[in-house]
C-alpha cells in the first residue's frame, strides 16, 4: 500500500504542500475538489517536479451542490461540478473521484426517500459515463449523520454503487465507520471487490497515531479483501477554543488565501485554520504511524 494525503485541510500555496509530502515520503495526493481553482498542465509538472503522483479528488459538496436537490437546476448544476472534477483529475493521471452525492452539514431531506434515491442514482450515471470512458473510478464515500442524512454507512454506498453500474465503487473512511459501523472491519470486508479509495484519520478525526484505532488490524483487513492500493490521510483536527487545548499554537489567527468557502467548510468540519507547525505536525504523524503498516 501507498500513501496520498488531502490538501484541502489548510489553505496554503499548492507548492508548499507539495514540497511538504514529497519531504515526508507521501508518494500521492488527492487534490482539494476545486477544478476553478488548478491549471492542470501546471499542476502535474509540479507534482512531477516532486515525484508525486496525483491520486485522485474528493467532492466540496457545499451551499448549492447537492445532487438531491428538488430543483433541477441546482441538480444539473451539481452534476456538472463533478464532472469538470473528474475531468481535472484525469488531465492530472489521478485514479479515483471520492463522491458524496449530498450537501455536507444539510440533514434536511428535500424530496421522498425514492425520489432521492432516483436522483442520485441517475446523477451518478451522468458522471459514471464519463468516468468509464477514461478510466477512473468513483467511489460513493458514507460520512457520518452529523454531516448528512443520506449515505452514513458501508451498505448504504454499495446499494448506491451497485444501482449506478458494475464498476462504480465505494470509499470507506475510518473517522466515519467509526462513528456509523456497527463493526469497522466487518463493513471493510464487505466491501470486498467495491473498495477503490480508503480515507484515514483516527477516531478523533486527529492524524493516525493520535486516537483509539487499531491500524495492524485495520491494514489487516484491507490485505484480507485484497485491497493493496491508497491510503488517503485525511484528518481535521478540531480544534479547541479553550485554555484546556494541548496545542496552544495551533490555530491560525491570520490566514492567507482562505476562501469564505474553504472557512464555512472547515468550519463546518468543527476546524479552523490551522498553523503551518500545527499542520506539519499531523501530516508527519500521520506517515510515521502508518508507514510499518503498508
């Protein structure tokens, strides 16, 4: 196994990330979903520069992106967003788009759970038949119920996956399962043959190694499904407002180049901005904890 990490988590220059992972030994990075914001020819010389491949993208699904929507307006609009992120990653040689159909923190359902379901199915399809075409995969990633009230768990994804096409996968991520899952390796055995990203965090959504979760048995278990590809860091700290917080340095009080988009997100996710040191930090931890696993 191999090791890509996420670059939305701080907003810095693409560069200094790059350089960052690249230093620690990362071979591969998903790239903040954001197509407006990367000249792709650019992009990959940089990645190349530095010996990083890209491994794919995960979906912003913020304010209006939601393939659930009632309004078909907002639904075209959605699907087209992740289609011009597909689209990016493919210029880049990246392998898998990380897809959450719904808008992140909305818990209120639009329509009925069957019109919802058709939506999303036939949303899925619109950019499944793109996907196809250049040879990347989608993989339905559940996040927890605090985020969204559509897809929570591991079966829920695969329904959704099997209802798109045969070759549409899953991305299962440890910060969820552990919340939603009943058994976190049970739910990574069954998505045997479906499996085509897995993020990482621990159980505190900190950097692997700073948590409760056990990675032998974790790593175990994706060996036992045959799942010998990416492990994806994605952590976000939350971050602690009091005098009780054990990394005092770790908040940025004066960001440069965040978004009102990339804040709400972060926000959203019970972040902030965080330090360059905080962040090196988590991103270092994250490598060395999991390296004698791969």
């Amino acid at each position: 196994m191999e090791l890509a990490i996420h670059n939305w988590m701080r907003a810095e220059p693409l560069n200094e990330t790059v350089r960052r992972i690249a230093d620690l030994g990362y071979s591969h990075l998903e790239i903040q979903g954001a197509p407006e914001r990367y000249d792709t020819q650019k992009t990959k010389q940089l990645l190349n520069d530095h010996g990083i491949s890209c491994w794919g993208s995960v979906t912003l699904m913020l304010e209006d992106r939601n393939m659930l929507a009632k309004d078909t307006a907002k639904r075209e609009k959605s699907i087209q967003y992740v289609l011009d992120l597909a689209k990016m990653v493919n210029e880049l040689g990246g392998s898998v788009i990380s897809l959450v159909p719904a808008t992140v923190g909305k818990l209120v359902p639009e329509g009925h759970p069957e019109e919802e379901w058709e939506w999303a199915v036939e949303g899925i399809q619109k950019v499944y038949e793109y996907t196809e075409s250049v040879g990347i995969r989608i993989g339905i990633e559940p996040i927890n119920r605090f985020e969204t009230y559509f897809i929570n768990r591991g079966d829920q994804a695969l329904a959704l996956a099997e209802a798109v096409g045969p070759n549409c996968g899953v991305c299962l991520d440890t910060f969820h399962m552990n919340l939603e899952e009943d058994d976190l390796f049970e739910a990574i055995r069954r998505a045997k043959g479906r499996l085509v990203n897995f993020h990482v965090a621990d159980n505190n959504r900190m950097a692997p190694g700073m948590g409760k979760l056990d990675w032998q048995k974790i790593t175990d278990t994706l060996r036992e499904i045959d799942y010998d590809s990416v492990l994806s860091v994605e952590f976000c700290a939350p971050i602690d407002r009091t005098p009780a917080n054990p990394y005092p340095n770790s908040i940025d009080k004066n960001p440069q180049g965040l978004s009102a988009e990339q804040r709400k997100f972060l926000e959203d996710h019970g972040s902030a901005a965080v330090t360059g040191e905080f962040y090196e930090m988590l991103t270092r931890k994250s490598i060395e904890t999991l390296t004698p696993f791969l």
